[in-house]
C-alpha cells in the first residue's frame, strides 16, 4: 500500500510540475488569470505559472490580420455601389490595458469580427451617402481616408489598430455600368474626333504654307527669269545695232551700197524663220516684186534715219 500511494504521490507532483511550464509561440501572448481575474500575461517562448492557480485564459496574436468584406451602400443620387474590401488590422501595442482590452472586451473572436465589419461598413455607407454616383469611383482614396479617421478610435478602445483598407472592387447596377460604358464610349469618340479635327486642321494649314511658299518661289523665279529676258534682249539689239552701225561704216568706206546690209538681214531673217519655225506656217510674198517692194520699204527707213540724223 505504501509503494502505491508513493508511485501515487510521485504521479501528482510530476502531472504538476509539467502544468507549470507553459511554451507561447512566436507572435503571440497568453493571458493569465488567477480565480477568473486578470493576472498578468505571458511573453513568447517558455514561461512558468503557478499550478492549480494561474490559468491561461486566452492566447492573443499580435501579427496582422485580414479579412474581406462585400457590402452595399446608396449614394445620395440613390445609386446602388458594391464594394469589395480588404481590412487588414492588428493588436495596437503589447501595453497591459490593450492587452486586458483585447482579451475582454468582446465574448469571443466572432463578436468581435462582427462588430469590426459592421462599424466600416456603416462608415463607408455614411460617407457614400453624401456623394454623386458619378464620384464615388474617384474617390476612392478619400473613402479609405475616412474610414481609417472615424474607426481608429473606435478600434483604439478595443485595442487594435487598423493597419489597412483596400477597396478593391466598386461597381454598380447593371444598367448604371451600362450608361457609364456608353460616356465613356461616347468621350473617347469625341476626343478620338477633335484629335482628326486638329491633325487634318494642322495639315490643311502645313499644306496650304507650302503651296504659298511654292507660289512665291515660282513668282520670284519668274520675275528673275523675265528680268533675265530683258536684259539679254537688250543685249541683243545693242549688239545688233553696233554690228549694223559697223557693218554700215565699213560699207560707206568701201563705197558700196548699204542696201546690200538690209539684203542680207532680210536673206538671214527668212533663214532663221525656216530653222525654228517648229511646223508654224509663215507666208511670206517670195516674188521679185515683193522682194522689190520690201527692199524699197527698208530703204526708205534707213534714209528716214539718216535725214533725221
């Protein structure tokens, strides 16, 4: 009986001492409390608590935690969004009353889920409820904005701290989504055709520059080549005129006829009408009596000149 009630003994004190060690994981603190009030709280690794007395009442995570909500709000136009949110959200500091805050604010975790969706989701809503349907979608930032100023102090009392919102998806009813594509649609035609408007404007008016351009160049070259003309016309008769005036002195000091010069001009000129005449037809009276006829016209000019001279 004795060495019974000893292997009895030896039992119990072991059972005890291995109650009394208690290993917290990483990332995590457990709450302890002595006849169901808190005590004091256990950091990670391997901690001792007094047997039979202290109990582990909970184990808090102190990581980053997410959770997806989907929910509806009407815009004060009484448009119909849908959002799609992520919610990441953590324990605010590892301080004893957060902790006491953390552990027995709420009965349990799904409490506390519940009340933490319900209270964004009507922040979102309340916010929503103020704004055009048209600017909900960008107002994205401003909506994220205003949830984390109204709900932090609300989560603050709750000990934990909202890290993150992230609205993933916003949409609209079906027959809003459908008249947005068509604005949309009908905006990117309208710039897609002022864009053409422009361009064919800019080309027309590149075109007509370089057509203006083109016309004063031509113009301009025109007007050199006509004065070019001139000049060589005039060239050519002065020329014309010294080699007569020669000609005609070198014949009155041979003592020869200077009918014999307008003979030959009249000979060269008949010549030349030949040669460039290009298929043009050119009558000319090709008798004596003609020839006499013009003879004697030529002579009377040049005697003309001479008297007046």
């Amino acid at each position: 009986m004795m060495s019974y009630a000893l292997l009895i003994f030896v039992f119990i004190v072991i059972v005890v001492l291995s109650s009394s060690f208690v290993t917290v994981k990483q990332g995590t603190i457990a709450v302890v409390t002595v006849f169901g009030k808190y005590k004091r709280q256990l950091p990670p690794g391997l901690n001792f608590k007094i047997p039979l007395i202290e109990v582990i009442q909970s184990r808090i995570s102190i990581q980053n935690r997410s959770v997806e909500l989907s929910f509806q709000a009407v815009t004060q136009d009484q448009a119909n969004v849908y959002f799609k949110a992520m919610l990441l959200y953590s324990v605010l500091n590892q301080e004893e009353e957060t902790i006491k805050n953390v552990a027995f604010k709420f009965v349990d975790a799904t409490n506390l889920m519940q009340a933490l969706i319900r209270t964004i989701e009507g922040s979102i809503r309340a916010y929503v409820a103020t704004q055009n349907q048209a600017n909900v979608l960008a107002q994205r930032n401003e909506i994220v904005k205003h949830v984390k100023e109204q709900i932090d102090k609300v989560l603050e009392t709750w000990g934990y701290h909202l890290q993150d919102l992230q609205l993933n998806d916003i949409t609209f009813d079906e027959e809003i989504m459908r008249s947005m594509s068509r604005v949309v649609a009908s905006n990117n035609l309208k710039a897609a055709a002022e864009n053409e408007g422009q361009a064919l404007l800019i080309t027309k008016t590149k075109g007509a520059e370089a057509e203006g351009n083109a016309i004063k160049i031509a113009a301009a070259a025109e007007r050199e080549a006509a004065q070019l003309r001139g000049q060589g016309i005039a060239l050519f008769r002065a020329e014309v005129a010294h080699g007569m005036t020669k000609a005609a002195q070198e014949m009155e000091q041979a003592n020869l006829d200077i009918s014999v010069i307008l003979f030959t001009m009249w000979t060269e000129s008949i010549k030349h009408f030949a040669e460039n005449s290009d298929g043009n037809v050119i009558f000319l009276d090709g008798s004596t009596e003609g020839m006499n006829k013009t003879m004697k016209e030529m002579m009377s000019l040049q005697l003309n000149k001479t008297s007046k001279g």
